[in-house]
C-alpha cells in the first residue's frame, strides 16, 4: 500500500503547486486534483506528464491508477466552485 500523503509530497517537490489534493480508498488505486501555473499553455496530456515524471517508477508498481485533474490556476478559480472545494 502507498500514502495518499506522499504522491501529494512528491508532486509539490517537483511542481510549484497552488492546491494538491490526493485520495485512495486502497492504497493502489488513486484520485488527484492538481493545480499548478506550471500548466498554462500546455496540454492535458503534457500535463499529465509532468506529474507521471515527478512519481517515477511508483507508477505502475506502488501506485496501480492514477486518475488525475490538472487545472491552471485560471482554470481552478471556475472549476473549484463547481467540486465544491
């Protein structure tokens, strides 16, 4: 099993973040929101990216899925409201 809590430390030690949420109900298997400037201007798929290079191999052995939402922090001015966060 991996902590929720340390794919969170890993991704805002290679990312200036802005909000970081990350949740399991197992262990393996994960749901993250990220926000990061470091987004703006690139694709969903670039953003994915570069938070799959800050967890390195834990992907696909430690952490089994990782669904992700990556926003800029334009993006997350709209959409947090509509999460309720």
């Amino acid at each position: 099993m991996f902590d929720s809590n340390e794919i969170k430390r890993l991704i805002e030690a290679e990312l200036p973040c802005e909000f970081v949420l990350v949740e399991s109900i197992d262990g393996t298997h994960f749901s993250s929101i990220v926000v990061s400037a470091a987004f703006e201007g690139l694709s969903r798929i670039h953003q994915h990216q570069q938070i799959y290079a800050a967890l390195g191999a834990r992907m696909g052995n430690e952490i089994h899925a990782l669904q992700l939402q990556t926003y800029t922090p334009g993006q997350w001015a709209g959409a947090r409201g509509e999460l309720g966060l």
